[in-house]
C-alpha cells in the first residue's frame, strides 16, 4: 500500500490491525493508539481521503490502498500546515496522545469544505459535533475548537 | 486487545461469498464496514475462525432507484454515503436524518448499512428508521437461494437476526413513499454519535398514511400502533406522544419517547 505518497510492503497475519501495521511495520509512530476500539480517535488516519479508526480495519484491507498519516501533513520541507499551526497558536495540545487523530480528522473536514463549491459556514456548534468523535483527556476542547474555528475562517 | 488468530478470505462476488459462508458454517463472520466487529475481535468477544471481508465486492455498494421509484440500498453502501445521497436526502429524509446520528465522521466512511442492521443493536438508529419506511431485506444464501423479509421477521432480539450462518444481507428496498409523505428522526444520546438512548421515527402520508418506530422501547426496533392510529385519526401531539410512550416501563425512556416523539412530529420534514 502508499502511505504517505511512500509504497509500504510487508507480510501480515490477518489479524494485524492497520494502527499496529503503520507503528511496527511502516515505522511511522506519529498515529496513536488509545482505546483500539473505535471510542477514541487516536488512531484516525485517512483512507482514500476519508478519516477512519485505524484500529478498525485489518492491515490486509489496505492492500493497494493510499493512506495518509499525520506525517504526510506537513510538506516535504517541514513546513506546517496552517491547521498545525493553529494547533500551536491555540495551545490546542498538552500532553499530545490525541492531536495526531483531531489532526487528521480535523483536516479532512477542512478538504471536505474544500471541496465543496458552496460550503455553508460551519458554527462553533457543528466544529465540536465534528469532533466528537475524537477525545482529549486535557484541553477541555477550547483549544482544539478555536484552532479550527480560525482555519475554517481564513480558509473561506 | 489483539484479535485472536482467523483466517481471511476477502470475496470478490456475492457468490464467492456465499460460497465461503456456506463452507465456514457457524465458524465463518462476513465482515462487512468493521465498526462493530473489528471491536469485537479487538475484546475476543468474537472468535470466528473465518473473516469472509465482503469489502471487495462492488456490486453490494451503492444506492439505486429502480424504475418503480422505490429505493434500493446494497448493502455494503457507506453510512457516509447514505448521509451524501441527494436523492435520499429529497425522497427518504429520515435516513437521512438518521445516519447523521450514526458515529462519526471517522466510523460513517467504513461503516455500512448492512452492517448496522445485520449487527441489530437494539440502540442503532438505521434498523428503527427503515422499520418506520416498511422497509424489506433481502437475503441470499447458496443453498437456500434468496428471501426477503418484513423488518418484523428479520429482527429477532438484541443483536439477533433471522438471518441464518450461510446467509447474508445483500440489499434493503425501502418502497417509494407517497407523495407529500412527511418525515422525522429525533433521538436522545448522551454525547453526539454515541448509541441513542432512546428514538422516535416518524413517517405521515396525505390519504391516512402514518408510521411511527421507537427505539428504546423494546430490544427490537417496535412500531407504535396505537399511536399510528391515533395520528391517522388526527389526534394531536400530546395525544398521540402519550400513546407511543405508554407500553414502556422505564420511566426516564417512557419521558423521552413521549418527548422525542411530540419533537419529530413537529419537526416533520415534507
């Protein structure tokens, strides 16, 4: 499979799950793993584009697949992401177990908006609705929140 | 919190897998979109000694409305698909409506539909959601040939279906509602995207068409008939929320299905 524009090759048993192929195999410990069971979000990655649990899928499912972790954020020379850099200015981490899941599944809502041709401007409301899915045991989510909120605004 | 070791055989065709299903028996699982069963296997509360991944097979994808403008869903459309489809969304607005309760953003690109009601979690909103649209499921197996049930027959109990070891889920035929039908989901949960406590689906046709299905009442997805009755009858809100509530015994869901209930009805949807 590609991770991160990268051909990643290896033998699995079935049973691998594609968090433990990305952090063992791939050698790319930047994805977390929290619950491995779907509650979390540590782990979200993108698949094809689309933000899924990586402890929910088998290695053997990516096959020929493209998928992206928080190390194919930034560009080839380091620079961060204006959503990374928000991250930062926000002070939308502390201990940064989960960041690299809010990242991903954070920046697929940015290329979702993106994508389409009238996007309706999304409020606070609907930023943490998004985010549900994600947990943070530190911030309280204001951080993460107004980190978003402010790409989402200087991106339209 | 690995699974413990199966074997794997991803299918290329309905008939492969049906084939592979027949061959397994009971120790063979189709895995389908995952976000039920990968967590199983995660807590080995699931031991399948054969995973049939159905992920392959592009003809259970996809949504269609045949000519007689019912509407076909494959059953291992997305969630996230359902939850995008403008036909769905102009004609069906309940599912619609209810896939957007369904997990996240990060569980809806895996998961599917046939996942979520061949799973039958008596908390999961898309089997309550189809229940109110008389919706049928269509199953096949390689001895057996192909059925098609009433959401009645195939709900069994919590997390039980009709469906047997060797059969599977391969569509589920919504028919096409009359014309000015109106619908609502409403649901209470204690975080967005967590299974619902409770839920109330609403569907009200011109020309004394009503359905109502509840969540929460019972470990299968239940029709309210005395509340159906009543809204074809035009009972008022009140009335007809009293009605759907009044066979639950647990106070607090009895207070949301009443509650919930007076809500879809006036959030009704044309």
């Amino acid at each position: 499979m590609h991770i991160n524009g990268r051909v990643c090759e290896g033998e699995v048993e079935p049973r691998t799950l594609m968090s433990d192929f990305i952090r063992h195999q791939a050698g790319l410990t930047g994805t977390h793993v929290g619950c491995e069971h779907g509650v979390c979000g540590a782990c979200t990655v993108q698949l094809d584009s689309e933000p899924i649990r990586a402890c929910l899928m088998l290695a053997v499912q990516g096959n020929g697949r493209a998928l992206r972790t928080v190390e194919g954020l930034a560009g080839p020379d380091g620079a961060l992401t204006a959503l990374q850099r928000a991250f930062t200015e926000h002070h939308a981490l502390q201990c940064g177990f989960c960041t690299s899941g809010f990242l991903m599944t954070a920046d697929a809502l940015l290329r979702r908006q993106a994508s389409d041709p009238n996007p309706a401007p999304l409020t606070e409301a609907e930023v943490r609705r998004e985010l549900a899915g994600n947990l943070c045991r530190c911030t309280g989510y204001e951080g993460i929140v107004s980190a978003l909120l402010d790409v989402l605004g200087t991106a339209s | 919190m690995k699974p413990a070791p199966f074997a794997y055989a991803a299918a290329q065709s309905v008939d492969e897998a049906l084939a592979l299903l027949s061959e397994g028996g009971e120790e063979a699982r189709p895995l389908a979109g995952g976000q039920s069963l990968v967590p199983m296997l995660n807590f080995r509360l699931a031991r399948p000694a054969l995973l049939v991944d159905l992920n392959p097979v592009d003809e259970l994808a996809g949504i269609a409305v045949p000519e007689d403008q019912s509407l076909r869903i494959g059953a291992m459309t997305r969630q996230a698909s359902l939850l995008r489809s403008a036909v769905v969304g102009r004609r069906w607005p309940l599912l619609t409506q209810a896939v957007a309760h369904v997990g996240h953003a990060a569980t809806r690109s895996r998961g599917t539909i046939g996942g979520s009601v061949a799973h039958a979690d008596p908390k999961a909103e898309l089997p309550v959601a189809l229940t109110a649209l008389d919706a049928r499921f269509r199953v096949r197996s390689r001895e057996r040939g192909a059925r098609t049930l009433a959401a009645a027959e195939f709900f069994a109990g919590p997390f039980t279906t009709a469906l047997r070891d060797d059969e599977l889920l391969v569509a589920i035929e919504v028919p096409a509602p009359p014309r000015h039908t109106r619908m609502a989901f409403a649901e209470y949960a204690r975080t967005h995207g967590d299974f619902a406590v409770a839920g109330v689906a609403v569907v009200v046709a011109p020309g004394g068409h009503a359905a109502l299905a509840l969540l929460g009442a019972d470990a299968v997805p239940v029709r309210a008939h005395a509340a159906e009755r009543a809204l074809r009858d035009g009972a008022a809100a009140p009335e007809v929320a009293r009605l759907a509530a009044a066979g639950v015994a647990d106070d607090h869901r009895r207070a949301l299905i009443s509650a919930l209930t007076e809500r879809a009805l006036r959030t009704l949807s044309s």
